[in-house]
C-alpha cells in the first residue's frame, strides 16, 4: 500500500466547502469564490464540475 497524497488546500477551502455541503451557498457563489478564497482545482473537488469560465 503507498502512502497518501497529502493535499494542501487554500486557507478557506474547508469553510467553502462546508457552506457548499449544507447548501448554503449556491454553485455561483462557489464560483465567485475562486481566485479569492479557492483555486481553480478546489471549485472542481468542492463542486464536482470543471471551473467555468464565464466571461
């Protein structure tokens, strides 16, 4: 067995992720959130989608 992948997050990503969980934040605010309090990759592993870009 290998050893685990430690993975760093962003300072808040628990907290994006927790408001996510319990629904109280929607997608879009998810997405607001990226280059703020989350990376890109986190909106993915938070949401389960790919990052959009909304121009």
């Amino acid at each position: 067995m290998g050893k685990a992948k430690i993975v760093e997050h962003s300072p808040n990503f628990e907290k994006v992720k927790d408001y996510y969980d319990r629904g109280l934040w929607t997608i879009d605010r998810v997405h607001t959130a990226v280059g703020k309090w989350i990376t890109e990759a986190e909106y993915k592993e938070i949401t389960r989608f790919d990052y959009p870009n909304k121009g």
